[in-house]
C-alpha cells in the first residue's frame, strides 16, 4: 500500500524557505503569487496490515516536528 | 486560489534522505515498511486568474529540477 504523507508548517510559523521561492518567482517576472509555504512530501510503501495507528505514531515520532508542523495521511489506492 | 505542487523524484533516482527516513524508522521499531521516499510539497497561494500555463512553468523554471524530478499540480478549492 502506498501512503503519502504531507508535512506543512503551521499557520504563523515562520517559513524563509517559502519567502525565497516567493521572493525568486518575482524575480523570474511571475505575478500573481501572494504566498508559498513550504513543505515536504513523504511516500511510504509499507504492507497492507498497517494499522492506522503506526502510521500516526511514524509522523508524530519522527516525520514531523509537532511544536511547528502539521501532517496529513493520505493513502493511495495500490 | 491554492495551489499544491508535489514534486517527487524519479523513479530509479537514488534517495539517501529516504534511505535515512526508511533506517530510522526502521530503528524505532516499525515494521512493514517497505520503502520510502522524500519529496517536496510547495502550497501557494495565487490570484485566480492565472494561467495553467504559468503554473506549468513556474514548476520547470524554479520549483521542480526536471532532470531529476518530476512535479504534479493540485488546485485547491479556495
């Protein structure tokens, strides 16, 4: 089965790396863009057995920083 | 509107930050998982009227390396 997980800074969390890709589109002469936030994207393949709550304790414990990211599950059809 | 662009690395491209992800949890005790792969997730936040077009681009000039990644875009419903 694959998972994909989405990790994204909280709302009010600082995020430089956002402003630079914000700051680097309006160099490159793109309007229009009011804000990026960024983030990442983890695809797991892990067994069909799983059970939901391993996978939440894997992003609580290790694949986001909960004091200033949120995550999201989001599995994918095989 | 908001836009959400994934931008994963191609398939046979060698990951070690999802070989590292894959060992820790590994070494924290989960079983089951298979395989792991890091990837990006770019959240912006533009004007409604732009184009597909300069999304497109924004994605190959900045936000994804083709060579080595291949990029997906999801428009949000504001």
């Amino acid at each position: 089965m694959k998972v994909r997980v989405h990790v994204s800074l909280k709302n009010g969390v600082l995020d430089p790396q956002g402003r630079a890709i914000h700051h680097a589109l309006e160099g490159l002469g793109f309007d229009g863009v009011n804000d990026v936030r960024a983030g990442r994207l983890i695809e797991l393949d892990v067994a069909d057995t799983i059970a939901d709550e391993a996978l939440d304790e894997m992003c609580r414990k290790l694949l986001a920083n909960m004091v200033i990211e949120n995550y999201r599950i989001e599995k994918v059809a095989a």
